[in-house]
C-alpha cells in the first residue's frame, strides 16, 4: 500500500521546511508549494490524500480554496493553518468546510496528531454553504492567547450544533460574550438570544421568570405571562449564573431537559421547549454538588460541551489587545484615542485582574475620562490600581489579614454553612476542610507551571505521583501546557 500523500501550500519556505521534514520522518510523503494555484491543480490531477493549507498567500486566499477543493474532491480532508488566530478565521474555515484550525505558531505534534486523525476520519458529506457572516460582522471576541484559541475552535465547531454548552469562569472572564457568538454564529442565530441571570432574581421567582405563570397562579399574578423558555422560542435561553438556582427550579429544568417540555406556574398544558441552552457559572459546581446545593443529575444534563474561560492572568499575553481595543472603543469627545506606553502596559500584565477583562475594560474607561494626555504612563496605571485596592476588591481580604487569619475566617463561614445544612452531616470536617485548601493551592501552582507536573510537584515539596493521585482524588482540571 503506498504512503499517503500531504500537500502543502504556504509561501513561508521555513515553514514548508519543518513540515516536510516532520511529515517525511512520519512516514508520509510530501509536495510542498508556496503557491495556491500549485496546490489547485494538485488537487484538480487527483494528488494527495490530505491538504495543509495556510491561508494568506500570494495568489490566492486559503480559505477560498476549501470550498473548490470540497466540491471536486469531496473525501480529501483540508486543515487550515493561520498567524491570523481570530475567532472569524477559527469560524470561516469550519463553515467553508476545513477538517482542522491550526493557529500559528504550530507545535509540531499537534500537526502530526491532526494528520493522523484527519487521514483516519471518514470524509464528511459536504455541508450545504452555510450563511455568510454578516457584512458588519464585528470581531466580538478579543485575545490570540493558546487558550483563546482553544475557545475559538470550540464555537467553530459548534456552529452547526444545537449542543447544550456549560461556560465556566472568573467573573468578567466574558462567559456572556461567548455565549452570545455561540448563538451568533449557531444554527439559531436568526432566533432570539435571551438572557436570565439566576443571581439577580429574587429566589421566588425564578421558576415563573423562568417558565412563565397563568393568572391567578400566585398573589398578584393578574395576567398570563410568558417566561423565558417561551420568549427564547427557535433561539437561545442562556442561563447566567446557574450556581445559583434554587433546588425547586433545578428540579423543574431537569425535568425539561428530559422530557423537552414544560408547564407554567399554575399550568396545566404542555409546552414543547424549543431552545438551545447555554448556561453559565462562576461557581465549582462539583463543589456545590459534594455540598448538596447542585445536583448531579442536572449537572450531567448541562454539562455537555464544557467550556472554561481562563481568568485575565492566565493569557497575559492578551492584555495589550484588550487594552488597546478598550482604549479604541473609549476616544473621548475630541476623538483622541489614549496611548499606553511601554512601562504601563508591564504594569497592566502584572497585575492579577480579579475583576478580569471587565475590570480592565473599565480601567481603559476611567483612564480615558480622567486623563487628557495621549501616552499614559506607567504612574498612572500605579495610582489608578492603587486606586482600585484601597476602595477594596470584592472577595480579596484586607491586606493585613494573615493567611491563618482568613482561612480561620472562611472556616467560620464554612461550617456554619454545613451546620445548617440537612444534607451535610457535621462529620469528616477534616478532610473536607484540607481539600478545601489542597484544591486551589494544586490548582494555582499546576497554573503557575502551564500544566507541567513535575514542576509543580518540585515546588510543592511532593513526589510526583502523590501530586497526580491528589489531582485525580480533588478532581482538579488539568491545565494544557504551553506551545
Ligand atoms: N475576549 C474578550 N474580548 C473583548 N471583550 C471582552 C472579552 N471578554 C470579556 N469582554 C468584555 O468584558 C466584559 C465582561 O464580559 P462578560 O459579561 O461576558 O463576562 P462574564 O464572565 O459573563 O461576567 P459575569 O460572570 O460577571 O456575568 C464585557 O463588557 C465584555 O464585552
């Protein structure tokens, strides 16, 4: 059986180079081209079994070439490589038809792996073209950061799916911002996109918020009103917050989530639910189930395609687009758009963002309003954070506290929590405290380290494989590493 046969299009001859070299040693055989019309007719005489295309070259755009390529040639698989690392490209090359997103700069076994998966995946049918992005398309979703990228490809792979997605992250992270391009560029995105945030509901009325009443249902309940399922109809029901919904609604969305229908408050009829949901958290909703405030059942419903937003200092590398996109989208009345030079953005990358890109999206604000002079320099953005800790940060302590001050202060918290709590015995307060503390100190130096074990142990003072046995026991998310 003869090797099978990549094809390669990229103008970058070093780039041509390190493939071929790492394609060869594989065991395939390579044709490298720096041309697209080279690769075109390749194509066309019926070479190659798989395509690795870039997308910026001289005579033609990558991109424009999947679909051509699809049409005459429908079972040979294409994978896009590209230094424009946005979502838009992440999404075109997924709808024109690409098998795989590769973002530049590559790491070599992840193309190899690619490689070996696409030439062992069966050809998909073509897909009918899928609706162009809309002319004023704007680029939602800033940040080229690896873990960014790992978003990106998650919401191009989504755009012909219906799947329930679960978002986790920080505050600010942007957990909205995703859900919003997961229905923007889904197959619902001519329904509507409507919003329920469970945290900024009082506890009572959620469930018809939620799934609407009939009148007469509860005091004061004059009218039949629609709920959200009802509103979200054809499109998308995001549900922000779910950390924070009471047992009795969990009970009732789980229950639509099994049987696609459900009853208003005081109703009596069926409702065929028709939406996508979306839901989100910045809570450790694995917490809250071994707490007994979340259950597991609705977890596993939700939890279909997970999806962690990193917090701002895990991807600091993003800082600068972000600030200067905010800075872009704040000019002043003049028009004058703020400079940050060189000193100021280190500060902005080495601050820890508890508030995340929407604190520094409202920093860029302030700086904008407060600050007449174009450059802003690194004595601005001092005083400006500085700024930001006195006025004292939601869920930082006071910078005196000790750390047996605030653990003793949490633990306070913590077992009046339990005590209250029917379902949480008061027994192995021990252990449970000591995961407690073990969870996000493993969590922080796996993070610190990019994912890399045996750093992490060294750092910790533990041997390599009691720091993977605890990682499996506390269930903590393994972090990929860097490029
Ligand atoms: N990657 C990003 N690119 C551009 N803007 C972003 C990005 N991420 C977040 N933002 C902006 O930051 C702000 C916060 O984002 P968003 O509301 O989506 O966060 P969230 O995680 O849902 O927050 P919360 O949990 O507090 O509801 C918004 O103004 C959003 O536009």
């Amino acid at each position: 059986m003869s090797l099978p046969t990549i094809l390669v299009a990229d103008d970058d001859r070093s780039i041509r180079t390190v493939l071929s070299q790492a394609l060869g040693r594989a065991g395939y055989q390579v044709r490298a081209t720096a041309q697209a019309s080279t690769l075109w007719q390749w194509v066309e005489e019926g070479e190659g079994d798989l395509v690795i295309t870039d997308v910026v070259m001289p005579d033609e755009n990558g991109l424009d070439l999947i679909p051509r390529i699809r049409r005459i040639r429908p079972d040979l698989r294409v994978v896009v490589m590209s230094a424009q690392s946005t979502l838009m490209t992440a999404v075109k090359a997924t709808q024109r038809g690409a098998f795989e997103y590769l973002p530049k700069p590559f790491d070599l076994k992840e193309v190899l792996a690619v490689v070996a998966r696409a030439l062992a995946t069966p050809a998909m049918p073509v897909q009918p073209a899928a609706a162009p992005p809309r002319p004023e398309e704007q680029m939602s979703l800033i940040g080229r950061s690896v873990v960014m990228q790992d978003i990106y490809r998650i919401i191009a792979r989504l755009t012909t799916s219906d799947l329930t997605v679960m978002i986790t992250g920080e505050s600010g992270t942007g957990k909205e911002l995703v859900a919003r391009a997961l229905h923007d560029y889904g197959p619902r995105r001519a329904g509507p996109f409507v919003a329920i945030n469970m945290a900024a509901i009082p506890r009572n009325l959620i469930e018809s918020e939620l799934f609407g009443h009939e009148r007469g249902a509860f005091t004061g309940a004059t009218s039949r009103v629609a709920g959200r399922f009802e509103q979200a109809a054809g499109g998308t029901l995001f549900l922000d917050e779910i950390g924070d919904m009471p047992p009795e609604a969990q009970t009732r969305l789980l229950r639509v989530l099994q049987d696609g229908a459900f009853t208003t408050v005081g109703g009596t009829v069926p409702i065929r639910a028709n939406v996508r949901i979306i839901a989100a958290t910045h809570r450790d909703l694995r917490q809250a189930i071994r707490e007994g405030a979340f259950r597991e059942d609705l977890y596993y419903r939700l939890n279909v395609v997970p999806m962690r937003l990193p917090p701002l200092r895990e991807r600091v590398e993003d800082i600068p687009l972000l600030a200067r996109h905010f800075l872009n989208e704040n000019a002043d009345g003049a028009g004058n758009v703020r400079v940050l030079d060189e000193e100021a953005m280190g500060r902005l990358q080495a601050y820890r963002w508890p508030g995340n890109v929407r604190e520094l999206e409202n920093l860029m604000r302030r700086i904008t309003a407060l600050h007449p002079q174009e450059s802003i320099g690194a004595d601005i953005i001092d005083a400006e954070l500085a700024e930001v800790s006195s006025s004292g940060v939601p869920g930082e302590g006071t910078s005196t506290e000790t750390l047996a001050e605030a653990v003793e202060r949490h633990l306070r918290r913590f077992l009046a929590a339990g005590a209250g709590q029917d379902d949480m015995p008061m027994s192995d307060i021990y252990d449970k405290v000591i995961a407690e503390v073990e969870r996000p100190l493993i969590a922080m130096m796996l993070s610190a380290t990019r994912g890399n074990q045996i750093r992490a142990a060294a750092m910790l003072g533990l041997n390599r494989n009691t720091l993977r046995k605890k990682i499996r026991d506390l269930d903590i998310p393994v972090v990929r590493g860097g490029a």
